[in-house]
C-alpha cells in the first residue's frame, strides 16, 4: 500500500483512505474509514473505522471501530468502541517525520 507522510493530518468525515498514514498527529473524523496509520497522536473519532493503528497515545471514540491497535504509551477508549485486539508495545515499527522534515 501507498505510504503517506505528514506533520499534522485530519481525515475528514466519510473519507475512506486505501493507504498507510504516518504522522505526528493523525485525526480520524467521524465515520471515516482508514486502512493503517504509524503516529505520535492518533485520534479516532466516533463511528470512524481503522484497519490497524500503531502509536504512541492513541484515543478511540464512540461506537469507532479499530481491528487492531498497538501503543507504547497510553491507549484511551470509549466503553462503546469495539477493539479486536490490542498490545502495548515497545517502539514503534519505524521511525516518525521530524517536524520541518516533510
């Protein structure tokens, strides 16, 4: 899959995106729907789908649905959202844009 590089991205509401995102701060808006994302700050917002997400501080919204999330810090759900799996990891996958890089 393409690999997209940002500082900062929101996907708006209803996007559906076929690709890997890697930012510092990626938002998920409602009800949009993301293949995989490598961040710092990830935020999925309500009824937003994500196939996989790996990050640092990861925040899942309402009635959002993620198959699978991998942290290294801190991972906050909503009781409502559905996770099928997740793990705290160590390090992330690969390394993140520094900012001024892109």
């Amino acid at each position: 899959a393409d690999e997209l590089l940002f500082e900062e991205v929101r996907i708006g509401k209803e996007s559906i995106v076929e690709a890997t995102i890697v930012g510092n701060e990626v938002i998920v808006e409602r009800e949009a729907e993301v293949e995989k994302i490598i961040g710092s700050k990830v935020v999925v917002e309500r009824e937003a789908e994500v196939e996989y997400i790996e990050g640092e501080e990861v925040t899942i919204g309402r009635e959002a649905e993620v198959m699978e999330v991998k942290y290294t810090k801190e991972l906050k759900a909503d009781p409502s959202a559905y996770i099928g799996k997740s793990e705290k990891i160590s390090t992330l996958s690969r390394e993140l844009p520094r900012r001024g890089q892109i």
